[in-house]
C-alpha cells in the first residue's frame, strides 16, 4: 500500500468519524431538547453527510457494519479480511 | 440490541510504545471511574427511569461508552506493542504481564480488577442522576491526572477527547435531573420514588 492510499483512506475514515460524532452530539442533544428546531435540522443535515460519507469510505475500503459486508459479486468474507480498528496506522504499514 | 461499527469514534495511532503509561490508562477501562463501570451504570440504570427523554439519554451516553470502552482498550493495545524484556521490567509493567501478557484485562492503576461495587443502580431516578453527575466529573478528574504523565501526543489527544465526552455528559445529566424534577411536586422532590411508589391519583 502506497503513502497516498493510506492518508486517502485515513480521510475518509476521518470524515466518517467527524459526521458521526456531530450526529452523537445532536442526539444528546435532543434527547433533553426534543422540539428544538434547530437541533432537528442539524441533525438532519448532518445524517445526509454521514450517509454519502460512509458509502463512499465502505465502497473503497470494506464494510463498517456487518450489512454491508458482502457486495453482490463477492464470494469471500471480507469482513475478516480487513484490519480491526485498535490496529494503529503504523502497524498496518508493518505489513 | 446493539450493533457493532468496525471503527473508533475517534481515531488512535499510538507509535511509541510505553507500558507505564498503559498501566495508569488502564484504570480508565477497568478502575472505580473507568468507561466499564460507566457503560454498565447508565445500561443498567435506564430501567428505573421514569419519562422517555431520561431513558433515552441513559441507553445513548451508556451506549457511547462502550465506544469509549473500545478506544481506552486501543490506546492501551498500541501503548503495550512490541515491548522488550527490558522495557516490561524497567517500567513496572512485570507483574501486570505475568497475569495477562499484553492481554487487555479491566483492571485498575493501582492494581484491583474491575467490579460493580464501583457503580450503583438503586432503582430510585433522583439518587442515580446524582451518582452519573459525580461520575462524570470522576471520571473526568482521572483523565486530567492521566494527562499529567503523557508527554506524547499520539497519546494525549484522544485522552483529551475523552476527558471532553465527560463535561458533556455532566451537561446532559445535570437536564435529565432537571426533567425528574420538575415533573415532580417542585416543594417535595423527594415525598415518593417516581420509579416505584404510585402515589393515588386524583
């Protein structure tokens, strides 16, 4: 795996991690704050994002949620062929 | 039911390793105000919860510690990584390694596994509130103090995300409190349990 791959694919799992956490603070949020409007419309706004955010990150680099682990023309697993998240950047790149 | 997300919440890459650092975060996974006892406070208190935005706020903030749960045990995963015999014994990590090798295991600092006395569900909303808003500034209190002996960054700053869930969490607790109350007789917070007494409609 080359330099570019592995910081195009941290980005995207950043973005992923991002839209995500702004929908976790929202849904805090509004479990005390049920009818704020704008609470609503930020979260509305932001599960979109995450949305096209995570359909991008999983076409590229495998399945975040077991739903979506096979594609229609896969015959493997990959759900085990792709690293757990406790596995840090540097030990990917020991290969 | 939970589903799982093959990710962190916030992202962990920890280069250098540093068993005595691993061994003082440790005590957030496993000691008496770690994401463990959290996670299974707020999972278990939900149930006495009387209106529907308190049991809402219980399962979502529980549920987001058993991410934190999941990140705590990734910065220590990464802190214990390719460690040398010298390493292990010269920065106190033997006696934790000969129990579980680099194996993860709730544990605290100072040594004592993970328990529930740490944590109470007494079935009453008003006490329980009370004890998740100290918990959020214990646990709060723990990540300062694990700040004050990490230098590195890759370590500091997902402790310093953590430490930040924990006044947001104060902030949420402290209006689920103000809901129980004010649906209670404002004179009286504490003539009934909401949870258990029905006192007689008029």
């Amino acid at each position: 795996m080359t330099k570019t791959d592995k910081s195009e694919r941290q980005a995207a799992m950043l973005r992923v991690q991002q839209l995500s956490f702004a929908l976790t603070e929202a849904n805090l949020y509004l479990d005390s704050h049920p009818t704020c409007e704008k609470g609503i419309a930020y979260f509305k706004k932001h599960k979109e994002a995450l949305d096209k955010a995570k359909a991008e990150y999983e076409k590229k680099y495998g399945a975040l949620c077991i739903e979506n682990a096979l594609d229609e023309n896969d015959k493997k697993w990959k759900w085990v062929c792709e690293p757990f998240p406790w596995v840090s950047e540097y030990e990917r790149s020991e290969g | 039911m939970f589903a799982y997300e093959k990710r962190l919440q916030y992202p962990v890459n920890i280069k250098n390793p540093n068993p005595a650092l691993a061994k003082l975060i440790m005590s957030q996974l496993g000691g008496p105000d770690g994401e463990a006892g959290a996670a299974l406070r707020y999972l278990s208190q939900r149930y006495a919860a009387p209106t529907r935005e308190v049991q809402a706020m219980l399962t979502d903030i529980g549920t987001e510690e058993l991410s934190h749960i999941e990140m705590v045990s990734a910065i220590i995963y990464q802190l214990t990584r390719n460690l040398t015999p010298k390493q292990i014994k010269e920065q106190g990590f033997d006696a934790y390694f000969v129990d579980h090798t680099t194996g993860i295991y709730p544990v605290s600092a100072s040594g004592v596994p993970f328990s529930a006395d740490y944590f109470q569900s007494t079935g009453d909303p008003i006490a329980d509130l009370n004890e998740d808003l100290a918990a959020e500034q214990k646990a709060r209190l723990t990540y300062d103090n694990i700040l004050r002996f990490a230098d590195d960054p890759d370590v500091r700053e997902p402790i310093k995300f953590l430490r930040e869930r924990e006044i947001v969490h104060y902030q949420r607790f402290g209006e689920s409190l103000r809901i129980v109350t004010d649906m209670l007789d404002e004179r009286n917070f504490y003539a009934f349990n909401p949870s258990f007494d029905k006192p007689k409609k008029k």
